[in-house]
C-alpha cells in the first residue's frame, strides 16, 4: 500500500500486517522517486 502526502511530496510505502505496520520506504517524489526498490529484500 501507499500514501501519498499531498502537503508535502513523498510517498510512504507500507504493509498492515495481523499485529504491525511495517514502513517499507518513505520517497521524495520529485528526487529519484523509486530509489529504494532495488533496496527491498
């Protein structure tokens, strides 16, 4: 899932899990907006 903060411009990539919410990435959209993908594991 994601959210995108209109006030501001970064995205924040999360995941809602049984007992967490785990924040995968938070992303400038206007600076290397996908930057963190290869980061994933």
């Amino acid at each position: 899932m994601k959210v995108i903060l209109h006030r501001y411009p970064y995205k924040i990539f999360y995941s809602i899990e049984f007992d967490h919410i785990y924040i995968i990435a938070i992303a400038h959209q206007h600076r290397r907006p996908e930057y963190w993908v290869n980061r994933i594991s």
